[in-house]
C-alpha cells in the first residue's frame, strides 16, 4: 500500500510508515493529533527504484496522492489545506537515534503540486550526505534508508513548545521540562531563539522552576512556506506560557511515558487555546540506566 492516514490499521507498523508516523498513529485516537497521512517506505522503494538523482513522483504515485489530499481537505474541512511535510524514516524518532533534523522538512505546503514536489525532496535527502554521516555516528545499517513521509495539517500554532518528561539535563525522572516560543516550533527545533523553560514536578503538578528569555524571532507562515521574523517588542520578555499552560503540558507528556512505557520527547502547538500533540518520541539522551 502507498498511502495510509493516521490512525488507519497498519499505520502503526514501523517497518511501513517508519517511527514518527508508527508513534503518532498509535496515539491518534485518543490525543489531539492534527489529521495526516503517510506515503509508505513501499512507495519510497518504488520510487528509489524508479529514479536516480531525480526528485519526480511516479503518475500513479500522484494520482494517489491528489485523491489522499483531498480526502484530507473534507476531513479539515478546507478546500486546500495547508500541511507540514516531514519524513519518518523507520529508525527515525527511535530509542537510539532520532535523526532530528536530518531529513528535509517543509511546512505551509499547499496544493497537489507543492506536496509531491515536498515529498521527493524528502525522499532525496535520504541519500544527503549529512544522512550517511549520521548513520555512521550511530553504527547504524549503510544500506539505503527506508523513508516514509507524513503529510499532515499545518497547525498554526501561537506558541510552540518542546517538553520532555524526564529532564534531560541531569536524568531527573520526577520532573517535566519544556521549552517554549513563540510561531511554529522550527525556531526552537533549530536553535534560532532561546525559548522560555519551565520544570514541573510530575507528582503534583507544581512549577517548580521558570526563566523567561526575551525571545527575539519567531518562525510563521507565509505565502510559499515560512519566514523568520522578529517578534514584536513588547512580546520578546513576555512569558509564552502561563502556568496552567505549563502544567497541562507536562500532564501530557507524563500521561504519554505512563502509556507508552519510557520517557517522552514531544512536540507541541497551541492555537486559540487548544493544545496539539505534533510529535512523540524517546528520549535519546537520557541514560536508560536511571
């Protein structure tokens, strides 16, 4: 199969949808997960086979595709959804390796075109030399990888945040830490803003730490994809968290270790007060041993 939705049996299968897509359909029915759906490590094979250097996305391939995207549009509920396109890799967003960052992402993709052009970039920088050297850091297999891709709704979040469930900074596992910002999460994610970071005690909810930076840029949406900006002065030194934000995501992050059974990584956005779940992974930086 080329093409399942989030959520969708078989969409939990890491070895055809890859980790990020395995991890956020399983939790898809019970959290508020932006609808998606995932071209398959199938269709990656398909066409690694077909092409060489040549980012382009076999017709049947796209016709697929159109028909996915519009079925995603009616289930929104808009005529061309804009949509974030991300790989997943199957040894993506695992206990070992995350591949943060490795692979191509793009956000506020809108239309059939843009989104198949998206997903071959995607399946291109599986062969980045970035990639290979990552894989060799971590001892990991140097056949090619197998790339899922995720095209999902782009939330238009007004503030972003990171949280881990255990700190990752000294191996604490009572307590949540999350890093906030303004716009989309990429400025975090890539390190162009130092976020506001909040540390909450998992046993009662309590913020047992704060420090608010003056956040100078923020990743948003415009026309074609995204721009970082600079965020209004009189935003910079304001918190972009209130408490109750804070606590509710460390309860999510805590209820996700409690499920799933290890320590979490997720990403998160807030749009007009609703918190969506973006991202869930392991901890790779934690030692197992605690």
């Amino acid at each position: 199969m080329n093409i399942l939705f989030l959520g969708q049996p078989g969409s939990d299968h890491v070895p055809t949808v890859g980790g990020k897509v395995a991890n956020l359909s399983r939790l898809a029915a019970e959290y508020r997960v932006p609808h998606g759906f995932c071209l398959t490590t199938d269709a990656f094979k398909r066409w690694a086979s077909d092409t060489d250097e040549i980012a382009v996305l076999p017709p049947a391939f796209y016709d697929e595709l159109s028909a996915a995207y519009d079925e995603l549009a009616e289930q929104i509920g808009e005529d061309q959804p804009s949509v974030a396109v991300r790989s997943s890799a199957i040894d993506e967003d695992g206990s070992a390796a995350s591949f943060a960052g490795q692979y191509e992402t793009y956000l506020n993709v809108v239309g059939v075109e843009a989104i198949a052009e998206a997903i071959t970039n995607c399946w291109a920088s599986a062969r980045s030399e970035r990639v290979v050297e990552y894989r060799q850091r971590y001892g990991l297999s140097q056949g090619e990888a197998r790339v899922a891709v995720l095209v999902q709704r782009l939330v238009p979040a007004d503030v972003s945040a990171v949280v881990f469930s255990a700190n990752p900074v000294d191996g604490n596992r009572e307590e949540a830490v999350i890093n906030a910002s303004w716009g989309l999460g990429e400025s975090i994610v890539g390190g162009t803003v130092t976020p506001d970071t909040y540390i909450v005690r998992k046993a009662d909810g309590t913020v047992i730490d704060r420090q608010i930076s003056e956040k100078l840029q923020m990743t948003v949406s415009v026309s074609g994809g995204t721009n970082e900006v600079g965020v209004p002065r009189f935003m910079r030194s304001q918190p972009a968290l209130n408490d109750e934000q804070a606590v509710e995501l460390a309860g999510l992050a805590s209820g996700l270790e409690e499920k799933l059974g290890w320590p979490v990584d997720i990403e998160c956005a807030i749009h007009k007060g609703q918190l969506y779940l973006l991202q869930c992974r392991p901890i790779t930086t934690l030692d197992q041993s605690g």
